[in-house]
C-alpha cells in the first residue's frame, strides 16, 4: 500500500525499461511521484510507463542514450518544459559486459566506460545545475559489487562502477560545500540477477555442470553467505528510501545491498 513517500516528487530513472529501473519506477510511482521514465529503448520505456498510468499513477517516457550529452540536455529541458522542476535522479543505466582482459578491445572497453560512467558523470552535472535553482533534490547512482570486489572478466565493467563510486562522494561533497541543497549518494547492490554473470565462463560452467540457468544461479548462491542474491525490487526499495525526505541527512552515502553482506 502506498504511503506517499515521494508524493508530488518528480523523478527521472536511467536504465527505466527493465530489471532494476522498471522496479524502481513502478515503486517511486506507486508512492506518489511523477516518473520520467528513460531508456535507450523507447518501446521498453513506453511499456513501462503504460504500466505504471494503467496502475494509476503518473509517468510519461523519454528516449534516451546516457552516453549523449545532446541527449541528457534534451531530456532535462523537456522535464522542465512539462514540470518546471526536477527532485529526483536515478542513474540506473549501464552495460554488463565480462570478457579477459588480454581478449578486449580498445572499443569494448570505452563503450562500457562511456555508458556507465560518461552516462553517471552527464547525468549527474545536468541534475546538479537544475535542481540548484529549485533548491536542491536527491541523486542516486547504481554502481555494483564488482567495483569493490574483483571478478575474473569484469575489468571493464568493475572498473567504471568503481569510478562511479568515487565521482559520486565527490559530487556529494561539491554539492555539499557549495550548500545546494542537493544530496548525491550511491546504491551498491550485490548479486542481482543480471546476463553480466550469465557471459561469464565460470557462469557457464556452473549451467553445463548443474542443468540450467536458474541452477546454476543457485549454484553460485549456495556457495556462501555473501553469493546470495538480491531481487530487483530490494534495490528499488533502497532508491526508495534516499529519494524520499526521510533520508534528508544522507549525503555521499553508499549503501550496500547485498544478503550477507557485513561492512
């Protein structure tokens, strides 16, 4: 049952038309905001958004590649166009990608870098420059466990959420210092059930060893406390918490979600 955490908040969510930012614009809609829904595909972010309207709540979608920063401009003055304000700013988008090191290339590379951290950097600096003149808002960034752990073929991919890590305490203290108003903190989910893990070889041994997807996923999840496996609305639920007012004294926070996880 709603309780109107983020009521009459507009929120705009990266990365919106599946998993982990459909959740959180079904949640952020369902308590009360109005919800940008973005996503590099349009018909995935039309569905979502239909969704949430056919549920009775507010969304409307936008086409949007993060990489873009023609398309981060776009996007923000046609927020601003139709609500005159921005409050919320979730930075979900991103690639999954895992190969060896020695096996990438020079493209592979920065097109992993380029989404999902060029995409967290032009995100962040557009929201910051208009939501200081409404007097502040709140910016979530995704980053994950593999920018904290290492894992075999992840470089790239941990490599860019480590960065968003860092950026994000830094514009946290910018923000702070400069006494906008603005709060940017980072969510870090740990396993979450994404193709990331499914490209990887040691993933695709555990499927030729146990049978299948999902037994290798539980595979992988028995092996230890740490290996278990958050929903995408337990994700959601953490944005949840730092777009609404209740979080108003978190600032350069990251939180960790991840079943086992001690730390």
């Amino acid at each position: 049952m709603s309780t109107g955490r983020v009521h009459a908040k507009v929120a705009m969510v990266t990365g919106a038309g599946s998993r982990i930012g459909r959740a959180t614009a079904i949640l952020l809609a369902q308590e009360g905001a109005t919800v940008i829904v973005c996503d590099i595909d349009v018909q995935a972010a039309q569905q979502v958004a239909n969704e949430i309207r056919d549920g009775g709540g507010k969304a409307e979608e936008i086409g949007l590649d993060v990489a873009g920063e023609s398309d981060w401009v776009a996007a923000m003055e046609t927020v601003l166009t139709r609500h005159q304000r921005l409050n919320v700013l979730v930075n979900n988008a991103g690639v999954s990608f895992a190969k060896p090191i020695a096996e990438t290339t020079i493209d592979e590379w920065r097109r992993v870098l380029r989404v999902n951290l060029d995409g967290v950097f032009l995100g962040t600096k557009l929201a910051i420059v208009t939501m200081r003149s409404a007097g502040g808002g709140s910016v979530i960034n995704v980053a994950s466990a593999s920018g904290i752990t290492p894992f075999p073929e992840a470089s790239a991919y941990g490599a860019s959420k480590a960065a968003v890590r860092y950026f994000s305490k830094v514009a946290a203290i910018e923000c702070a210092d400069a006494k906008t108003g603005i709060r940017v903190n980072v969510v870090t989910p740990g396993g979450v059930k994404t193709p990331m893990w499914e490209s990887m070889s040691f993933f695709q041994e555990l499927v030729a060893k146990h049978g299948g997807r999902e037994q290798a996923f539980a595979a992988m999840a028995g092996s230890s406390a740490s290996n278990q496996f958050s929903s995408p609305e337990d994700i959601a639920r953490t944005i949840l918490l730092l777009a609404s007012d209740e979080s108003a004294h978190l600032n350069g926070v990251e939180l960790v979600i991840a079943p086992g996880h001690v730390g």
